[in-house]
C-alpha cells in the first residue's frame, strides 16, 4: 500500500488514496492492478500536450489517379491477385471505437442497416471481402480488432452469425489497449468506485496490438495488411488493383483516397511534408493551399484519406517502438463525483488519450495515393441521420445495387 500510495503522489493523483482506502481487499487489488499499468507519460501530456500543430515544409504528393489506374488496371489486378492467392495479403478490421455518435451500445459492426431484411455492417463488409475472395480463389485471413468494451458482444456476434459465411479458419480476433482519461486538472477519473475510466486508446495503436497478440504467426506468409474502418459499408477490401498498384510501386504503403468535393471539405489530405509522407487535417491547410490547383486541373491538396491503407508488413515492423503522436482529446466523459455518484456531463470535462492510424503514414517513410470513386467506395456511417449517417449509406448502398 505504502508503495502505491508513493506512485500516486509522485504523480499529482493523492485524490485516489482515500478512494483506495475505502475499498475491500479485492477491490483495492484491482484498482492497484490499473494504477499499476499506466503509462504516465502518456497521462502527464495533458499538462504540455505535443505541439500537433507545427508542420514541417508541406507539398502535394504524387498519386494515381483514377485515368492512372484506368489504363494499367489489368496489370494492378494480376499482380493484386497474385500476392492474395500466394497468402500475402491480410485484411486488419479496426472495429475498437465506441461509436459514440452512432449512440448504439452494441457493436458498431452489428447495427442493423437492412430496410426490408436484416444487414449488419459486418455483414456487408464480409460480403465485399468474399467477392475479392471468389475472384481469387483464395481467402485473405482477416483480423478483428476490438476493444475491452467490445470484445466479447463482438465475437459472440460473428459466431452467432456464423461469421457472415467467411470461413473461421480465417479469421483472428485481438484487442487493443485502453487509456485512461483525466479531468481538466490531470486527475484519473473512476467510473466506478475500484474501477478507472478506461476507453480504447485511439487507432493507431493497431499495430502493436496485433504484434502483441501474435496472431500474424499463425500466417507465415503474410507480407502486406490492409487496414480499413468498420464504418464504411462500400469500401473494396484486399482489392487486389489497389494491393497489386501498391506492390508493384516498390512503395511501403497505399492509401485508398477519394478527390475532395470542395477546396473546404473537412477531410484528411495526403500530402508530402519534408518529403515524408503525411495526412494533414482540413483545417491545417492555409486558404492558398487549400485552393492550390495541380498541373493536372485539380486540386494540388486533393487526395481525402477514407481509412483504407495497405501496409508493408516488414516496414511496419521497423517500426516498432517508433512513437506517433499522441492526441490530447477533450471529451464529455462519464464518472463518478466527490461523493461517489455517477455523472453524465453535458460538456467538455476532461480529456482522453488518442493515437491516430493517419499518423502512421509518416514513419512507413513512403506511400502511394490511389484514387477510388467516391460514390462507390465511400459510404462512411458516423452518425443515425445526415452527412456520413447510416441514411445517407443507405442511399449509396442502394445506389450501388445493394438490396436492402
Ligand atoms: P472513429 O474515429 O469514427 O471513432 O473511428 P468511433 O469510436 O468508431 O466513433 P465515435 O467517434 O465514437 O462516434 C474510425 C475507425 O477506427 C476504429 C473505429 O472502430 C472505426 O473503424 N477505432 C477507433 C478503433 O478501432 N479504436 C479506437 O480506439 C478508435
């Protein structure tokens, strides 16, 4: 005790020591396990949080349009189909986010898009894969990541459903860590009276999850992963013109990209910044650049990331230990007050510690934008109605030729 006691006031939190007196052995055992575990450096930032801000010299980047891929497509694909039948291409599902906009305490992967039958979101995304894997004729293992939060409602979900017909064999489940938040002083919130406000801490932590896990073993072969979000119900996954444009390229990742619609579209942007590659925020870019036209008659910052990358397997193990920023996110974050009773804020009351897949472009040291139809290819679903909404996927799905 004396010695957690010590950590705790080493680090700014003595407001716990009485919460841990007041706990049974049991209790007090676990909440000294999640103290234990914390990695305070990360925590500390929210004193000097990293300066995200300051961008080195930002240029456009090089990509493949989509009259690019048009005239060297069946070259793509035979290369594409090639890597996926000799087993070297896995498919990274990231489904640990809360979904928090979507306001569905289930999976976000098991909310119910059908109109007329049932459709989940897995369901779908499966269905997109299984195409890619008849055309093959092979399958691309596929590895599930979740969250503590969702771990168990996840796999329970896909066995009952008997994996959308996607063999078991394939598929790997892992979990990614958890980050606790603080309030606006640093102090570790509790969600319950033994139990520290955890949340999944951010994509980009996929990687070293899935190391850890070590379930790449089980698929000796593999070379390259595409990782993609549980979120957009028309995205193509291991298409091999997209796998096939990046191998061939020599490059350490691809980027599925869409142009922007507008000079002003709150989008991601893949550029260059001191000759790396980088994705810059919509609101990053100053008003010059942002209306920049290219050579080409677009625009020079045009590519908008979707959250569909193919990544070097041996790059990103270089990559190891190689940190990409942390985000200090302020969040309306649940927890229990002075005298120990929940509270829902209506505002911002602290913050959470987030890293962003985008950020892991940057240390794979090159990539190749790859141009893919909006209209076909991106139907994100954040939110239950308007822009990226489950409504307005609905329509594109529908668009698309997909029952509903
Ligand atoms: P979002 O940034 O849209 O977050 O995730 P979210 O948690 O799903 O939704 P909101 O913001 O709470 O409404 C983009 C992708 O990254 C995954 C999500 O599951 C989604 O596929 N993700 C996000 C994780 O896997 N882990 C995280 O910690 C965060």
């Amino acid at each position: 005790m004396k010695e957690i006691e010590k950590l705790l006031q080493a680090h700014g939190q003595q407001h716990l020591i009485s919460v841990l007196e007041g706990l049974d052995k049991e209790q007090q055992n676990k909440l000294i396990a999640q103290i234990k575990s914390i990695d305070w450096n990360t925590v500390e930032l929210w004193k000097n949080p990293e300066d995200l801000s300051g961008k080195g010299r930002v240029q456009p980047i090089d990509g493949l349009s989509l009259m690019d891929i048009e005239a060297r497509k069946e070259e793509f694909r035979k290369i594409g189909v090639q890597a996926i039948q000799d087993g070297k291409v896995g498919a990274v599902l990231l489904a640990g986010g809360q979904g928090t906009r979507l306001g569905s305490d289930a999976p976000k992967g098991a909310y119910n898009i059908g109109l007329t039958r049932e459709l989940y979101i897995f369901e779908q995304l499966i269905c997109n894969l299984l195409e890619v894997c008849k055309q093959c004729n092979a399958f691309v293992p596929l590895f599930v990541m979740t969250s503590d939060k969702n771990d168990g409602d996840t796999r329970k979900f896909l066995e009952e459903h008997g994996f959308f017909g996607y063999p078991r064999e394939f598929v790997r489940f892992f979990v990614q860590e958890m980050a606790p938040s603080v309030d606006f002083d640093g102090k570790l919130l509790l969600e319950d009276k033994a139990q520290l406000v955890l949340s999944p801490n951010g994509n980009g932590g996929w990687y070293s999850s899935i190391a850890k896990a070590g379930v790449l073993d089980d698929f000796l072969k593999l070379e390259w992963l595409n990782v993609f979000a549980v979120d957009n119900v028309l995205q193509r996954i291991a298409d091999p013109v997209f796998v096939g444009a990046t191998v061939g390229s020599g490059l350490n990742c691809g980027a599925k990209v869409v142009r922007k619609n507008n000079p002003y579209e709150k989008v991601g942007v893949l550029c260059l910044e001191d000759n790396m590659p980088s994705v810059i925020e919509y609101y990053e870019l100053t008003d010059e650049m942002a209306n920049q036209m290219g050579a080409d008659g677009n625009l020079a910052y045009s590519f908008g990331v979707i959250l569909n990358y193919l990544f070097s397997l041996s790059k990103l193990r270089e990559t190891v230990g190689k940190r990409i920023p942390i985000h200090v996110v302020k969040k309306k974050i649940p927890h229990l007050d002075g005298t120990g009773a929940l509270v829902k804020p209506e505002t911002e009351n602290g913050y959470k510690f987030e890293t962003l897949i985008l950020d892991m472009v940057r240390v794979m040291e090159s990539c190749l934008p790859f141009e893919v139809v909006r209209e076909r290819e991106f139907a994100p679903i954040k939110n239950k109605t308007g822009v990226d909404s489950v409504e307005s996927a609905r329509a594109l799905l529908q668009q698309n030729g997909v029952k509903l």
